[in-house]
C-alpha cells in the first residue's frame, strides 16, 4: 500500500512508518522543513515538503494513497476534516492518532482515581480536552461517509522510538528535568495512575488496524499501568538520583506549561484496551514500564 502519513518525523509516525515499511508499504509522510525532508528520505520514507495548515495538500495526498494516518496531532480538527473530506466515499482506511488525556482528571497528583475505562465507558473530559474528543468522534462518525475510520488513543507511550524522534513526552520529560536539575520530581504527591504501551507494541497494533480494523472502530492502546511515583522511583534509581520529590503543581506549569503539567503529568488515566486484543488478535509483548525504566532508559 502506499499510506499517506503526518508526523513522520515524531515519536509516534516514525514507529509507524519503520513498522509499516517492515511489511513492505510505502510511506509518503509530510515533512515541514528541508532537513526533515533529508532525513526522512534517509529512512526510506518519501518526504512531502508541507505541513498540517495546507488543507489542499492534504486532501491531494490522501486521495493519491491507499491509506492515511494521521499521527502529527491529536488536536488539528482542520486537517482532521480535509483528510476526511477526501476520502469520503472511497473505503479506504484512515488511522487517528489520539491520547488517553481525553480521559484523565483534574488530580494534580494528589490522588489515585480507581476509574478504569474500557471502549464502553461514557466519557466526559474536562474542559480542556474536550476539542479531542470531538475530533475523535467525528472521526467515528466518518464510518458513515464510506471512510475506514479508526481512531487509537494511546496511553504514555515507552521505549526508545526507533523514528527520527526517539523520545515520547511524559517519561522523558521528567527524566530530562531530573538530569539538569538532578532532582526527581513528580507533580504533587505522584499518586496519579496512567496506564501504558510500549512504543513497539503501538506500532504492531496500528499495522493491524491498517490490515483489519472495522469502520468505526474505536480502541484504547494498553498494556499495564504505573503511578507517577512508582515511575519517578524508578528514574531515581536508573539514574542514580535521591528519592523523589513533589513538584508543586504551579511550579511544575511555569516550567513545563499547563498542558503538559496538569494533563500529561498530574491527572489520572487509566484504560483498559480490551476491543484491540479481542477483535484484532493484538498480543503485546512488553508489560512494564517501570523495568524498561530500570534497564534501558537512555541515562545521558
Ligand atoms: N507520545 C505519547 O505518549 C502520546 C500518547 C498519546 C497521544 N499522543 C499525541 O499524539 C500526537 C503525536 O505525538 P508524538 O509523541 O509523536 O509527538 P512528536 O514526537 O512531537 O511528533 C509530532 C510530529 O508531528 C509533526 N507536526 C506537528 N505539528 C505539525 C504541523 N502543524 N504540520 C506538520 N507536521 C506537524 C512534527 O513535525 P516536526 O518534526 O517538524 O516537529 C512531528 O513529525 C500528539 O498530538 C500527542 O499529543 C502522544
């Protein structure tokens, strides 16, 4: 197949286009600036100069492949709606990369919630997330207008990418804050739950939902979960570092932004991904976050 592809460069799409060009599909994947183009190309994904704001670009690319997945934002409803728009009508498959935030709560560390959804579970997001969720469900929606729309909303994604961005963005934040400043800290007390995925085992799972996935389709991407303090215990000791700390959660925001404190750091996420292992056979092999932490974290 040939798949169009947004975010090529990042964490998410350059596990995917390294996983999909393993079964042999070729990855057009969009690329905003020259040098990304360079080492794109140098991949084996075939770069096209543009970026998510070019709503006519989009709809040519996703008209000319066989496939799209969209994994630059989880957040972008106009390009959301023009790939949409131009695969109306066609069947073919288009892949939305979404994130468990769309679930988590205003906790700020300080408690451990015991809600755990399934693909079942009525959401209702805080405020700021509820734009995501619209996208998602437009996405759903799409199945109506002769798309294969799926949506895969990740929890914390781990493991070293093996893209042109190795790094996800919550472990390896706290872990690069811990190194520079050489304090391990989580936002409040660290009793928030998120649940995770190995960045292999997401890969495994959209090549499956490519293949197979039912119009529709709508699956939470996990495999195990971990507390904040657990996962901070767990880089104090990979790197050496004393017990960890609170971060107050102000302080915590001026240093990393709201978005990033409050909702990828501080809530609670938990999921449960029960529809992608019954109805696409999806067998993930790596379970703990907090050992990849302990022996393969990158230290420097
Ligand atoms: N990592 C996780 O654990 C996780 C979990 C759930 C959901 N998500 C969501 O999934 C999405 C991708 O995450 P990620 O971790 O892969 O992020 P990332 O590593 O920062 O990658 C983002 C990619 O999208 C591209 N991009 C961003 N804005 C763009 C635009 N306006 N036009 C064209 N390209 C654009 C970036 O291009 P450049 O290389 O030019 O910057 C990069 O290729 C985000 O919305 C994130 O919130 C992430």
């Amino acid at each position: 197949m040939t798949i169009f592809l947004t975010g090529a460069s990042g964490y998410i799409g350059g596990a995917v286009a390294v996983r999909l060009m393993r079964d042999g599909h070729r990855i057009r994947g969009l690329a905003r600036s020259p040098e990304t183009a360079a080492r794109l190309r140098a991949l084996g994904i075939e770069p096209v100069p543009g970026d998510l704001s070019d709503t006519a670009l989009l709809a040519r690319e996703a008209k000319a492949a066989d496939a799209v997945i969209n994994a630059a934002s989880a957040d972008d409803r106009a390009a959301v709606e023009a790939l949409l728009d131009a695969l109306a009508g066609s069947g073919k498959p288009f892949l939305h990369t979404s994130g468990t935030s769309v679930v988590g709560d205003d906790a700020r560390g300080d408690w451990a919630s015991d809600k755990i959804y399934d693909e079942d579970t009525p959401v209702d997001p805080v405020p700021g997330k509820a734009a995501r969720l619209a996208i998602d469900r437009l996405i759903l929606d799409a199945a109506g207008r002769g798309v294969r729309s799926v949506v895969l909303c990740n929890s914390l994604i781990y493991g070293t990418g093996p893209g042109l961005n190795p790094d996800s963005v919550q472990i390896p934040v706290l872990a690069a804050a811990a190194r520079k400043t050489g304090l391990v800290r989580h936002i409040g007390r660290g009793l928030n739950i998120w649940s995770n995925v190995h960045v292999d085992d997401m890969a495994d799972l959209y090549a499956l939902a490519l293949q197979r996935a039912p119009a529709g389709a709508f699956y939470y991407v996990e495999n195990g979960e971990a507390s904040f303090a657990e996962a901070t215990a767990a880089i104090a000791r990979r790197l050496g570092l004393g017990a960890p700390q609170p971060w107050p959660v102000d302080d915590a925001i001026a240093a990393l932004g709201f978005g990033t404190a409050v909702y990828s750091l501080g809530s609670n996420s938990r999921v449960g991904g029960k529809r992608a292992r019954a109805e696409l056979g999806w067998a993930p092999k790596h379970a703990s976050l907090i050992e990849w932490i302990e022996r393969e974290m990158p230290v420097g």
